[in-house]
C-alpha cells in the first residue's frame, strides 16, 4: 500500500479494521482511502472498487493452513468466493489488472522436487485448494474478459509490521517474549523458502508495470533452509535460545520447499534482503516493541 501510493497511485485499502496510519511524503497527507468492513460482504466490495479503478492487489485470505484443515467452509468463502467477487468486480468496472497472492501449496503433493510455475496442481489441504482455485478463476477471467491476472506464489513471507501473523517467524519471535515453548513438528528437518516482506511488495510492483505477464509466478528466496536451521538463526538474532519441543507431525504438511524463482527475475525481479539480515531486522523491531511496551 505504501509503495504503491508513493509511486503516485490512489490506493484504496481494505480492512476488517482500522490500519496503521502513514504518510507518502513528509509534507503531505498519505493519499490513502481506507474502507473498513469484511470483502464477503458485497457492499464493501462495491464501495472498494468503484468505476475508473485500474488495477486490484487481492492480499487479503485466510493463510494459516492447519486451521483450513479444521474449517474448509470458512476458509473457502474467504479464499475463493471473495477472489471471485473481486475478479467479477473487476469485470464491471473494466479493471484490467489483478495480482492474486497465492501459494506453493496449490502444488502440494506434487512437492516433491524444485517447484516451478508448470508443477502440476494438486494441493493437500483446503488452504491450497483455495488458493489453486482462484488460480483458476484469475486464467479464466483473463482469457474470457481481458482482466489481466497473476498470481504470486509466495513461499514464507517474514518481516517488519507483521506481530499479528501467526506465521512462523512472529510466533517464534511471541515465544521468545513471553518464555514459552514453539513446537516443532516432525524432526524440523522439514525446509521451507522465506521471502522478505520488502521482496514481496516489489513482486507486487513488478507485476503491475508488466503489462505482458500473466499466470503464475514464483516469488522466493531461491534457497531453503530447515525449521531448526531457522530457529538458530531466531536465536543468534535474539542473542538467547529458545525453549523448543518436538511433537508429531501433522497432516497436510509439504515435506519441503524448494522453489525455482528464475521466471520472476526473468521479469526483472529479484530478492534483495538475505534471511539473517531480515531477520536480525525484525528482531530488532520487536525488541523495540517490547521497549515501548515496558
């Protein structure tokens, strides 16, 4: 949102609720128009993407896998029904770009090697499933209506701003604070690529200035690491160990994440912020909150 607004767009942000404010320029007002209310809702919809818009950046999902697992219904209304909502919006309106965030877990089963656009889909749990199908509803709106989609494929997104996730870096980072335990299914020799939240907003902006790319695109680090591996690297930034348990794995777990990222940079993109360096920087940034909070 940032990025795009001080690119000089008009952004208007989505959210169940209030975002943190900022400003595109120091001398001015942030340019932003915020719309609160849930995107099942079809009036908030509407009054999100109203006629002259040109482009949608769909971010918003239910992202947590296991809990897909223990609630399909609700994750495939906000993963699917949403995305369609927003790509037949688009439609009416003659938006003619979309960028989907999506994932390689619409491969799932098909993980087994390095992941590439052409892995076949064949997701294991209702989260990838989700994500594969509004996968397919961005091709067919864009062969049948000419709103131009790609879906970004995102391995681990970490980094600043994101103490509210419950993906792994934040809650390693929430049991740090608190003392706890951070379980580790499995062995943790289970890899996984992590992409900086900064490589993914220039993921988004590349998208939109490539008028000629559409489909899937792989946006990782290009290398992968263990849960263990990761831990040691939580915990050289933090300057303290973890307290760390093993228990079964679960199912619908990918064993590993190993992603071919050479499409995207072939589009000019490519990652900036190494994974000790994102990390040590969000440490710091919760240390910070944890200053202010003292």
């Amino acid at each position: 949102m940032a990025a795009l607004c001080r690119a000089g767009a008009s952004v208007v942000s989505v959210d169940r609720r209030p975002a943190k404010a900022f400003r595109c320029h120091p001398d001015g007002d942030h340019g932003v128009t915020v719309v609160l209310g849930d995107l099942k809702d079809h009036a908030v919809v509407e009054a999100s993407v109203e006629t002259g818009t040109k482009a949608i950046v769909h971010l918003a999902a239910q992202t947590q896998v296991l809990r897909s697992i223990e609630d399909p219904q609700g994750t495939f209304d906000n993963n699917v029904v949403v995305t369609g909502a927003l790509l037949e919006r688009a439609r009416q309106v003659g938006a003619t770009n979309f960028v989907l965030a999506s994932s390689n877990a619409v491969v799932g089963a098909g993980a087994s090697g390095t992941l590439r656009e052409a892995v076949p889909l064949e997701p294991l749990t209702p989260y990838g499933a989700t994500k594969a199908a509004g996968e397919m509803l961005l091709s067919c709106y864009n062969a049948a209506y000419g709103v131009r989609g790609v879906a970004l494929r995102f391995t681990n997104v970490y980094g600043p701003g994101m103490s509210e996730k419950d993906s792994i870096v934040p809650r390693l980072l929430r049991i740090a604070a608190s003392g706890g335990t951070f379980d580790v299914y499995g062995d943790g020799q289970q890899v996984r690529d992590y992409v900086n939240v900064a490589d993914v907003v220039s993921a988004v902006i590349t998208s939109l200035g490539q008028p000629g790319l559409s489909g899937p695109l792989v946006i990782g680090a290009g290398f992968s690491v263990s849960v263990l591996e990761l831990i040691a690297l939580v915990e050289k930034a933090l300057g303290s160990q973890l307290n760390v348990r093993q228990i079964p794995a679960k199912a619908g777990e990918m064993p590993a994440v190993i992603v071919d990222n050479s499409l995207a940079r072939s589009w000019g993109w490519a990652p900036s912020v190494g994974l000790e360096e994102g990390i040590a920087e969000v440490a710091e940034e919760w240390g910070a909150k944890d200053s202010a909070a003292s």
